[in-house]
C-alpha cells in the first residue's frame, strides 16, 4: 500500500510538473528550468528507491518492470516519429556531419578511457567490459537542448540559434541508440549470434507494431479514437518486448519510425495525439529509474570524475569542430560545446535499459555513473550555458591600435 501511495504521488507530481505554465520561462524562469530536464524526479527515485531510504523496494521495482518497458516503449516510440524523411531529406549534409562530430568525439572521450580502466580493475569477458565502455561513451554523447530552448522562448538567446542548438541534440540521439543496441548484441545474450537475435527480434517486433497502428489509424478521424488506438498500440509495444524480455526502447523506435514511414496522413494526428502523454510518461520514468540508483556504489563515485571531466571536454572539442562544419548551414553560438553539456534523460533512459537487460555489478557501475553524473552535468550546464549567451570577446588585430 505504501509503495502505491508514492507512485500515485509521482503521478500527480508528474502531471503538475507538465504544466504549462510552470513549463513557462517568462514566468517562472527557475521553476521552468529545473522542471525542464525532469531530472529532479530522478533524484526523488534515488532517495525514496531501496538504495538509500528505501520506501520502494527491490521487489517493487521487481514488480514495477513492465512499467518501465512501457515507458521506454513510449519514449522509443516518441524518438521513431521524430524521425520524419520529408524533414531530413531537407537537412544538408553539414548538419549531420555537425551532429556525428559532437556526439562522436564526446563518445571517444569517454568510451576508449573507460574501457581501459574497466579491463584493469575488473575480470568480466572483454566483450562485456567493451558493450559497458561502450554504453559509457554513448550516454556521454547525448545532449539535451532544454537550455537552448528556454534560451530562445525567454528572448535570451536567438530564436535561430536555439533551434539549430536543439536541432543538433535531436539528431545525436541516433548515436546513442545505435550503441545501446550493439552493446545488447554483446552483452544481453550468451553469444554474440544470440544477442543480435534479441536485437533483430526487438526491431521486428516494434515495426510489426508500426504497420498494426498505421492500418488501424489510416481511416479514423475522431481524435479520442485516434488516441485510444495509440496508447494500445503503445502498450502492445511495451508489454509485448517486456514479456519476450527484449529492448522496450529499440522495439519503441522502430514502432514511431515505421509509423513515420508508411502512416501517411494520420501520423501527425498520432505524434499530437501521443504528445498529450509525452511529459508525465517521461517524468515516471525518470523516476523509477531513479529508484535503481545505489548511492552507496563505491566503485561509481570513483568513475563518476573522470567521466563528468571527459564529457565535459568532449562536448567543448567537438561542439568547436561541429561549429565548423556547419558554419554555412546553421546559425550557432560561438561557445557551440557549452550549450551541450546538458545530458537530459534520453541517457537515462538508455542505461536503465541496459541493466534491465543486461543485469550484473558491471551494468549496475554504468547506470550509477551515468544516472549520477546526468546531475552533475546538469549543474555544470546551468552555469556553461551563461558563457553561451555572452558576446564573445572581440578579436583585436595585429598592428591595432
């Protein structure tokens, strides 16, 4: 009963915190940043998870886990329909080229240190420490644009400039997504062969899902039976990859990218019809992630440094050298790399389903890295982001008076 009360109280923290005027920077600037990222929930599950007070339990959270996969399974689904050809066939190639660099270089940062200082202090089979090293260095990729949006919408920052900001951030996710499932295809399974199985099986299962949602929304126009059949199809996606214990978020993705593909006229109905749900939902999840943190992990306050300094360099390397690549492009500010050490919960989201999936004291280490070190980078991004929206110092030249 208590464990119900709290998750009823979540829920109706969740709904308020979608609010949008508290969502509203103009009016409640502190509020609406500190509600933006959602990463305050991720907190509150860390406190009142069996880690540290313990209000939920281990078999709560147990119990709990098909609400997970239904929350990743929406967040899959979110990030698929975000995938719309017509709008990326529109991007130049410098765009991508901007996105791949910031998120690869960051990946690097991270990921080749990591899995050198993994092998050393740990005895796990080499391809278990390289998918954790891996999944590392992808969580460190993924940034968040919130501030680049609160940015523009306050009249602080450019409206042009925040939206090519947030436009980069979209775009990284790809890469995070790409090594979550290489490292399910080394790590979630007895053989490589057996792990790229689960991952094909995933993917198959959430386009099969796609298609299902496509031929049943194709001929329906009244918007309540049109958001009926999406959260069925949504909680089909969920449930089924929960009980075939296969990748809710990679199913999701290919759910949303299959319904952007062949959906026709009905997927825009279908992304606002989902839209209603996409705040609380994520908030939930970030939640019950949260209640997996173990604060007392010894071993991830020890990385918890060196990967918050290695991203941290990361993103300001490669925000300079996307900048580059996308002078002629896009509109960006000069500090391109602060604006991007925001991490929102898509990394979150990433490395809770790795332990789901992949269960041990190696993926326990990585989800409390990457949980911790999301706060971390969210202070860090608070005060980065104010380098963003100052003038850069003017460039004298030689020979100037």
């Amino acid at each position: 009963m208590q464990a119900l009360l709290v998750f009823l109280a979540i829920a109706a923290l969740s709904l308020l915190a979608s609010s949008r005027t508290l969502l509203d920077p103009s009016r409640f600037p502190g509020v609406a940043q500190l509600a933006a990222s959602g990463l305050i929930f991720l907190i509150f599950g860390a406190l009142l998870g069996p880690g540290l007070i313990g209000v939920l339990s281990a078999e709560d959270l147990q119990g709990l886990r098909p609400v997970v996969s239904l929350g990743l399974g929406t967040a899959g689904v979110i990030l698929g329909l975000n995938l719309e050809p017509r709008v990326l066939r529109l991007l130049p190639r410098p765009v991508f080229s901007a996105a791949l660099a910031h998120a690869g270089v960051a990946f690097l940062f991270v990921a080749v240190p990591m899995a050198g200082a993994l092998l050393l202090t740990t005895r796990l089979p080499l391809g278990v420490v390289v998918g954790g090293a891996a999944l590392l260095g992808a969580a460190a990729s993924l940034s968040s644009g919130h501030f680049a949006v609160l940015g523009y919408r306050s009249g602080r920052m450019e409206r042009a400039r925040g939206l090519a900001v947030a436009l980069l951030t979209m775009l990284d996710d790809w890469v995070g997504l790409l090594v979550l499932a290489l490292a399910l295809v080394l790590g979630s399974a007895a053989s490589v062969a057996d792990g790229g199985g689960l991952v094909a099986l995933a993917l198959l299962l959430g386009m099969l899902c796609g298609a299902l949602i496509a031929f049943l929304t194709y001929a329906l126009k009244d918007l309540s039976e049109l958001t009926a059949v999406m959260l069925g199809g949504v909680a089909l996606v969920g449930g089924a990859a929960s009980y075939l214990r296969v990748s809710a978020l990679l199913a999701g993705v290919a759910c949303g990218a299959t319904l952007a593909l062949v959906g026709g006229r009905a997927v825009e109905q279908v992304a606002r019809a989902l839209g209603r749900f996409e705040r609380p939902t994520y908030l939930m999840l970030v939640f019950l992630a949260g209640c997996y943190v173990q604060a007392r992990d010894v071993d991830a306050w020890v990385l918890l440094p060196g990967y918050v300094a290695l991203r941290f360099l990361g993103k300001v390397w490669g925000g300079s050298l996307a900048r580059r690549f996308a002078a002629t492009a896009l509109e960006l500010p000069p500090r391109l790399g602060y604006a991007l050490i925001a991490q929102g919960g898509l990394a979150v989201c990433l490395v809770v389903q790795y332990l789901m999936l992949v269960p041990g004291p190696l993926s326990q280490h990585v989800f409390d890295v990457v949980a911790l070190g999301a706060v971390v980078n969210e202070v860090l991004a608070n005060r980065a982001f104010r380098h963003v929206l100052e003038p850069p110092p003017p460039v004298v030249k030689e020979g100037a008076a």
